[in-house]
C-alpha cells in the first residue's frame, strides 16, 4: 500500500502507460445513512475533457455521489480510481486535499477578507512568482484581471461564480466536481456563464461531474448524462440518446412532458385509437403505455373534416376535440379530450395556433417517436 504522504502526482505518473484509463472511475459505489440506501451500486467512468452530468429529483443521491467521490463521505464499499490509481477503496483511501480534484458548489464560498487575486491563489503552492503569473492566467482568461485587488462584495453573482471557476481550476485539479453551480445566477446571465464555464473547462482538460436537477442544463452542458433515481444510475449516454431512447416510462417524462395512452396487448399487438401498436415481449392480457411527447404530434389543419390519410409513418389517424389552446412562446400548446376512448393528449404547434374549445381536429402519432413501456415496469404511480 503506497505511503500516505506519497504525492497522488507520484502515483498516478508511475501507473501510465500508453492505454490510459479513464480519468476517473467508479466501482460499485455504494452508501447508506442510518440504515437508509443512498447510493446504491454506482458505476460510471469519465475520459479528460468530458463533462459528464449527474441528472435526476432531489434527494435521489446525486450530491452524496459527489462527496464520495471528493472524499467528504466515505463509502461502504466500491472503489474511486483516478487516472487508474485507487483514491478510496478497501485497500486505502486518498485524503481530499491530496485527490487532485476540484470542487465547485452553488455558494461559490469567496472569502470575503480576501481580493479576489488572494481567493483564486488561496491553496496554491510553489514559488511566489509561479503562483502570481497563474493567478493572473486565470483570471485573464475569465475577463476579470482588472479586478484583481477588489473584494468579491464589490462584483456580481456572475463575476464572483467566474472568480470561484479560477480559484477551483487555479491547482490544475484533474477532476472538477460542480453541484448546482449555476442555480444562483439570474437566468439572464446563466446561459453565457455555463457557456464560458464549459469552454474554459475543455481548454484545461479536466473531467467534470456536474450535478443538476434541471434536464435543460444537463442536455446544454454535458457530453454524457447519467439519469439517477432512488441512489442507481438507470441510465447512461448521450444527451440526444438519453432524451430520444429513455429507458422508461420516467426517464421519458423526466425531460419533458409526455403523453401516455394505455392499453392490453392482444397476440403482440395494443390497439388504440391511432391503430395497433407491437409489444414485443409482452405477454397477451398484460398493460402497456405507449409514450410520445407533445412535440411529436401531428395536427391535420385541413378544415373539412374528412381526415388525413395514413401513412407507414403515422399510422391511423384519430380525431380530438380541442379542451384548452394556450400560447407558451414561439410555440403554442393544444389540449385534446380523444373521441372514442375519452384519453386526454397535448401536442405542441410551433408559432401562434389558438382554436376555439371544441374544435375537432385530426392527429397523428409519429411511430418512430413513440415507445412502448409494459407497466408492471413503470416506476411512476398512475
């Protein structure tokens, strides 16, 4: 077992090789508090440069991953890897100040009796020179070195969360951990700060785990979104994978609202009011919800009532009666009560579209946009 004192630099450059692993890894990371799972088997693993955002409802174990992986809390079992050196594990744990990894939080936690060129240097050691020209390095690069000498009372939420992005990136930490770190900016300025925040970040190179609830930062932001609910990780992938294969019913309405309409398969097959849908591995008699998102809808705007013909794409068309049209900007929203089964269906039409309660109009599902969930798997309660 390494010595204690042994710089994590040492240890990480002796185990390189030219197949480099992972910057950081986790192993079945698992943690519970007063007998209460909080995390539970997590395993995910992350190159340099990659941001990878921790997504999912409060309390689902997101932030408590984060100080495992930073050390603040210890796990029950599972192991850290850091450029493929154990920083925690059974056989030995790394203390925090000595994982090389950076932390950034909601309060971005200046302090207040030091200049903001003092908060990003705090930490730094070496030559005082060397620990000057970095200093001025970041903050250059974050547009703030004319405020060098001032006090973080003296700037803007936005300017003290880039002081705090230079302060975090200041020691070249290998690892970034962020947990909320944009929810206190005025939505106004969190675009552009996120923006500078991720460019920065790829520039140095570092990995970056960000937490988040907001499904909108998470697709902007990362390269990898892992959706987390109840302590596990029920998936992992792209942004455009993770929104347009959700894994389930919830993952599905996590990012958007969805429309559901169920129905009991019959030899494969579910029949609705927009014809038969496959059901692959479901046994005839069981529940399925058929989900598509209010996006994905197709409204005939052909006023004579005949209807729109199918097509392989869409299927069969169904007739709803409009319950309630509101205009939400750029896009306006239309509620339908569907003929026949009584279901209620949003869809969304881009620009001004505003008809009368009780307008029947004609709909169509997008097949390829639809997913099929057997409700014996459905986490949501109806």
């Amino acid at each position: 077992m390494p010595d204690q004192n042994t710089p994590l630099s040492d240890l990480v450059d002796a185990g390189f090789s030219e197949t480099a692993p992972p910057r950081l890894e986790i192993r079945d990371l698992s943690c519970s508090f007063a007998g209460l799972s909080v995390v539970s088997d997590v395993s995910l693993s992350l190159r340099a440069g990659e941001v990878l955002c921790m997504l999912g409802p409060s309390g689902c174990g997101k932030s408590t991953t984060l100080r495992l992986i930073a050390g603040v809390e210890t796990p029950e079992s599972g192991e850290i890897l850091l450029d493929g050196v154990v920083i925690e594990g059974p056989a030995q744990s790394i203390p925090p100040e000595r994982r090389s990894i950076g932390l950034m939080f909601q309060d971005f936690a200046l302090f207040p009796h030091l200049t903001v060129g003092e908060n990003v240097g705090f930490g730094l050691t070496g030559p005082k020179a060397k620990r000057q020209a970095r200093v001025q390095e970041l903050l250059e690069r974050v547009q703030l070195l004319h405020f060098i000498d001032v006090y973080p009372h003296q700037l803007s939420g936005g300017e003290q969360q880039r002081v705090a992005l230079a302060r975090a990136l200041a020691p070249r930490p290998r690892v970034m951990l962020m947990d909320e770190p944009f929810s206190g900016l005025d939505n106004r300025l969190r675009d552009g700060i996120r923006d500078e925040t991720l460019e920065l970040l790829k520039e140095e190179g570092t990995a970056v785990v960000m937490v988040t609830h907001e499904p909108e930062e998470a697709m902007r932001m990362a390269d990898r979104i892992a959706l987390m609910r109840d302590g596990r990780i029920v998936q992992v992938g792209a942004p455009y994978t993770v929104y347009n294969n959700p894994v389930d019913r919830a993952a599905a309405a996590f990012f958007s609202d969805i429309n559901v309409i169920r129905g009991t398969v019959e030899g494969a097959l579910v029949t609705t009011p927009f014809g038969e849908f496959l059901a692959p591995g479901c046994p005839d008699g069981s529940q399925v919800d058929i989900v598509i998102r209010p996006q994905h809808l197709r409204l005939d705007f052909d006023r004579s009532g005949t209807g729109p013909l199918p097509t392989p794409e869409t299927g069969m068309p169904a007739r709803g009666r409009v319950t309630r049209a509101r205009y939400i900007g750029r896009e306006s929203l239309v509620e339908f009560e569907m003929e026949g089964d009584g279901s209620k269906l949003q869809a969304v039409v881009p620009g001004v579209f505003m008809p009368k309660r009780g307008t029947a109009l004609w709909l169509m599902m997008r097949r390829d946009r639809c997913h099929v969930f057997p409700v014996r798997q459905n986490p949501l309660t109806d």
